[in-house]
C-alpha cells in the first residue's frame, strides 16, 4: 500500500470513527451529559483536583501543584502551535451530518487541548496523590469521549492529544528531581 492509499485509509477510519461516536449524541440526555463533562474538563474539575492534593498533602505540596501548572502552560503552547501548523477544521465544520453539540473553545480540530491537559493533569496529580486516580482516569476518560460525541474532535486528534498530555505529564515527573523538587 502506498503512503497516498495509507493516508485516505486512516482519514476514513477517523471519520467512521467520529461518525460512530457523534451518533449517541442523538440521544438527548447522553447529550446532556457529555455536554456538562466537556464544560467541567475546561477547568473546574481540574481545579478541585488541585484544591483536593493541597489539602490531603498539606501547604509543603504548594510547589508540586505549580508543576501541574506549568505543564498545563506547556500543553497550551503545543497544542496552540500545531492547531496553527495544521489548521484542521472540526468534523462538525466539514461534514454536515456531524451535529455538533457543544461549542468549541477555539477554531481547528487537531490536537484535542481538553484530552492533552485531562492525560497531563491525571499523570501528574495521580502521581503525587494516587487515590485520585479512582476519580480522574474514569473523567479523563469521559472527556476524551465527550470531544468526538459532541462533534468537536476526530479520534486522531483525542489520541495525539492524549499523548503529548502523557509525555508532557510524565516529562514533568521524570524532571522534577532536577529542579531540587521530588514529587
């Protein structure tokens, strides 16, 4: 198979894929519900997250949730540089039988911003408070789902987003030691 067959092979699954997923968005309470996931997966639920590690850990886990932080600024800086290299529209934009069920934070499609910082922001708080994991890997999860049922993000774009989360969270872990910080 040649790279031109290749290439029009795994835009084909990507679409069937987002198509099969955006499908339950029809249903108006699975709607609904992965509406309010998306909506609590641009912050707030990452938010309380961080409260809940400062108060099981104590204020000396202040600098750790800084890491958090700066691999959320990390994450930002990737994900806004390849969305403008690659310029992908969302599925909703460019087949209409996509419904669209929630509107996007930003213009283009790829990589998925919420996926990569839910990866990055469960590796690392996972991490330092492991119990935690119990609630963020199901969320993680439903956020990664809830971007391609709402029509926002083509599975490629959830899984490059969820590996640069994974590599940007496990960079900061891996680098922590060097600043003089163990997590």
């Amino acid at each position: 198979m040649n790279l031109k067959n290749a290439k029009t092979r795994m835009l084909s699954l990507d679409l069937k894929g987002c198509l099969y997923l955006n499908h339950f968005s029809h249903q108006q309470a699975v709607a609904q519900f992965f509406k309010m996931i998306s909506r609590l997966g641009d912050g707030l639920f990452w938010y309380v997250m961080l409260f809940t590690v400062w108060l099981l850990q104590g204020f000396a886990y202040s600098l750790h949730i800084l890491y958090v932080v700066l691999g959320g600024s990390i994450g930002t800086t990737l994900y806004k540089l390849l969305k403008k290299k690659t310029v992908r529209p969302r599925p909703y934009q460019v087949h209409q039988v996509i419904r669209l069920g929630e509107r996007p934070l930003d213009h283009f499609s790829f990589p998925s911003g919420h996926t990569l910082h839910a990866v990055m922001a469960t590796t690392v708080l996972g991490y330092i408070q492991p119990l935690l994991l119990i609630l963020m890997l199901p969320f993680t999860l439903l956020v990664a789902l809830s971007r391609m049922i709402l029509g926002l993000h083509y599975p490629s774009d959830v899984a490059v987003g969820a590996i640069i989360g994974a590599s940007v969270g496990s960079s900061i872990i891996v680098c922590a030691p060097w600043f003089g910080l163990m997590l």
